[in-house]
C-alpha cells in the first residue's frame, strides 16, 4: 500500500485533500492521471451497463436529497454504525473493528457500550438555518433511481425487466476513514437497480453477480484476487432480502469491492406507501396523487406489479484502488536494474501514447512531433501526450510508470522515411512504422 500510495502522489493519480492546511480526513483528490484514469473507468462501467445493454436507462440526479426520502428509506433510523468510545485517548472506532476489546489506538480496554451513530451528512437549505429546512447529502445514488421511477418508466415506456444506472458522488460520515481511497466520507458509486418481476429476483440476482465478476476481471482484476462473500442474514442492510458481497484482496486484506444486493420492493413499495401521508417537512405539499404509486403497469393483463430489485453497487474508488493494486508490477530486468510498470489494460490507462522528440531543441524533430501528436489525439483514442524531457530512457521509465501502453519516438530517420519507432510498454519491444500506418495501429491495439 505505502508504495502505491507514494506512486500516486508523485506521479500525479491522487493527492490527499486540504493538504496544504494539514489535510481533512476521509477525502482525497484526484490529481491530472487520476482523474483520467477514473473517468476512463467509470466510462467502461457505462458502456457495459448502458451502451451496450437494451434494456438499462441512464440518470444524473441530485446530491442534496430531500429529507423525506432519506426518512422513508428508513436511512434517518437505521444507517448507522456503532460507535465505541475509548476512556483512556478519547478516540472513537467502529465497534466491530475492535479487536480483542482494545481500543486499536492506544491499546485500552477502557471503552464505552457500543451506541448508533448516524452516518449521513445533514445541511440546511435556505439562508436561514433554523435547524427545520435540512436536506442530506446522499448516502447512496440508489434512493434517487426510486424516487425517479415513474418518471423514467413513464417517459420511456419501459417495462420488467429493466434497469436505472447512475455514477455520482455519495457521502458518508465514516468514523473512522482508512487504508488511502477504500474508506472514505466523500466517494463515488456506479449503481444500477434492476427491476424484476417478483419471483424472477433470486435468479437475476445470480446473473448479475456473475456478470459484475466477469467485469471486474476485464478490468485487469485477477480472478484468483476475487471472491463472494453470502452475507448472513443477521449482517444484512435492513433493506436486503439477500447481498452477495464482491470481495477484493485489496494491500490491506480482503474486503468489500462492490455489493449485489436483493433490495425487493422495500424501497418502491416503502416510497409509495408514504405518498399519501402528510409530509415531515411542513413546507413540502404531501403527493396525494394515487397513480404517482411506484409501480409498473402489465401492458397485457394490466395488472401493477412494484417490482423487485437488484442491485449491483460498486465503490469507483474502490476500483480505482483494485485497478492500480492489480497492474502495479516492480520487474527484474536482464541487466540488473528494476523497472516499474503500470499494467493496467489500454483503455484504462490515463495516457494512450506519448509522443517523444529524440532531442529536445532540434526544431524540426520537435514540430514533427508536435504535429504527430495533435493528428493522433484527433482520432479520439484518449489522451495522446507530447513528452519533451529530452531524455528517452527517462521517459520511458516515467510513461511505465504511469501505464502509457506506447511511446512513439521522433527521430532523425523520421524525418526522411516518415516513420516513427514504436515502443510497446509490456514487451518493451520497439518496431518501426509507417506514421500512416498509426492511425489503426493505435486503434487496433489499445482495445483491451
Ligand atoms: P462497508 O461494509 O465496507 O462499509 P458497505 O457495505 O456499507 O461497505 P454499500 O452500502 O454496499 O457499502 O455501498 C456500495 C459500495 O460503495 C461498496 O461496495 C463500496 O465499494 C462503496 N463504498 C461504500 N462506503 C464507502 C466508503 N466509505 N469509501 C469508499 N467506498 C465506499
């Protein structure tokens, strides 16, 4: 982990947040590879959930969340953690991450009863903070997809089954956040709910933790470094009928990468119900409007049926953890020095190619490759660099580094046969080509 974590912060993936002011806990920012690197991987997740599905729906909703969705889902009483206290140094842990009663910090078994702290961020909306207009900051995406329901069938038309995916950001006041990006208070998750008749859920619910295991291998995750963990019953979250846990053997164990979870009608059905109930917040008009129910109408029988749900949650940053666990490699090489690659799959990685002049000052070398570089990153591949250091054996360690599958170096022989050399970052192999002959190589080759 310690030495991801320096890989990370010197060559730009992540940075601890505020850290000129000494850092704020449980947060961290993504600095110019890493925000690259997450998008491409958010992107792979909507590809394969949105694009090239027929039947999922995409959607972008709100962080703030009204406080009745939050009091509905059941989330105002139940999403907690329990708190332990230490006596002795004062700091609070998670009760189930104590070990053998000992406060982890200082060793005391001195610690308080266990007692439910609520993990949500609440904020006043409104200028004037009266403690009565609260919102939360979203625990999950989830609740907006079901809030969000009739909305998205009505104006799609969909019917069973189907499903509503969304990325975005969600906020949790961890009690104790750790272990770099895996726990933190501000993260971001790639959800889809999968509604279902009743009935069909217990085998969807198989399908899709086959499904999410299979993606997470062509991520680069090793299947040797995946495994299922069945929740016992008296683990599970209170809306969860059954959860099937997607474990990763992350640098500091083996711990949860994404959650696939049997969410039933607890939340439609619990949303519905409420509709026709004065409101909890004073200011908010109750729906009082029977067909806003949350359910979906059988085109032939024209029964409603609320559906049952499926949910397959994975952390994004947990990813990008696995991802980088995954292709972080220190090699042997044959004259004794060690090199250290990022093997992550092309289409993850945060630079496609870089662009190399051999000589840092020679002009025309330098615009040719100026110009190659703008002709290649107009083809849409990702990001195409143009590294100028001046020093080859540098940049190929850095572009390594960093997982840039090719580095393709200008030299003097380009400019009279117009070729390029073409370094492969796994094989370390260099073949000459044609700068014509770029264009499909690239495309060709930086699909994982
Ligand atoms: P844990 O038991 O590790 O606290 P959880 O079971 O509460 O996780 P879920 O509510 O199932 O997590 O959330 C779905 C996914 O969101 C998780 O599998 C994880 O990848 C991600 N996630 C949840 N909490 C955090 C966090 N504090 N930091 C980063 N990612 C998180």
């Amino acid at each position: 982990m310690d030495e991801l974590v320096a890989l990370c912060k010197r060559r730009g993936f992540l940075f601890q947040s505020s850290e000129i002011y000494g850092g704020l806990q449980g947060a961290y920012d993504y600095g110019p590879l890493g925000v690259e690197l997450k998008n491409n991987l958010k992107a792979a997740w909507w590809s394969a959930m949105v694009h090239e599905r027929d039947d999922v729906e995409g959607l972008d909703a709100s962080i703030l969340t009204h406080r009745s969705v939050l009091h509905y889902s059941g989330h105002e009483e139940t999403f907690t953690d329990p708190l332990v206290d230490c006596r002795a140094c004062k700091k609070r842990s998670r009760a189930d991450h104590i070990e053998d009663g000992k406060c982890p910090y200082c060793g005391s078994d001195s610690l308080t009863e266990p007692r439910p702290f609520n993990l949500m961020f609440k904020t006043s909306i409104g200028p004037v903070d009266d403690g009565v207009d609260i919102a939360y900051l979203r625990p999950e995406t989830a609740q907006a997809i079901f809030t969000n329901f009739k909305n998205v069938v009505d104006s799609t038309s969909r019917q069973m089954p189907f499903g509503i995916a969304q990325i975005g950001k969600a906020f949790r006041n961890e009690i104790t956040p750790r272990n770099f990006i895996f726990r933190v208070r501000e993260f971001e998750q790639m959800e889809l709910e999968f509604f279902v008749q009743p009935g069909t859920d217990e085998a969807w619910h198989q399908t899709w933790v086959e499904s999410r295991l299979a993606w997470w291998r062509e991520q680069g995750v090793s299947s040797n470094h995946l495994s299922c963990y069945d929740v016992p019953k008296e683990e599970l979250a209170h809306y969860s009928k059954a959860t099937v846990d997607i474990m990763y053997r992350f640098p500091h164990g083996v711990e949860e990468l994404e959650g696939v979870a049997n969410r039933t009608d607890f939340d439609l059905g619990s949303h519905t119900k409420q509709q026709g109930e004065l409101d909890i917040q004073a200011s908010v008009q109750p729906n009082t409007d029977s067909t806003a129910k949350l359910a979906i109408q059988d085109r032939e029988t024209k029964q409603w049926v609320v559906p049952y749900v499926i949910e397959p949650s994975a952390g994004v940053d947990r990813g990008v953890l696995a991802v980088l666990n995954e292709a972080y490699t220190v090699e042997q090489l044959e004259d004794g020095k060690e090199r250290t690659v990022l093997r992550l799959p092309a289409h993850l990685a945060p630079i496609k190619a870089a662009v190399i002049p051999l000589k840092r000052n020679h002009q025309e070398i330098v615009s040719k490759a100026q110009s190659l570089r703008s002709d290649l990153q107009r083809l849409g591949l990702g990001r195409i660099f143009f590294e100028n250091s001046g020093n080859i054996g540098k940049s190929y360690r850095k572009h390594d580094e960093v997982g840039t599958p090719f580095c393709l170096t200008i030299d003097f022989e380009s400019l009279e046969t117009d070729t390029v050399t073409v370094r492969d970052r796994d094989s370390m192999k260099q073949i000459r080509l044609e700068t014509a002959e770029l264009p499909s190589y690239l495309a060709t080759n930086l699909v994982s």
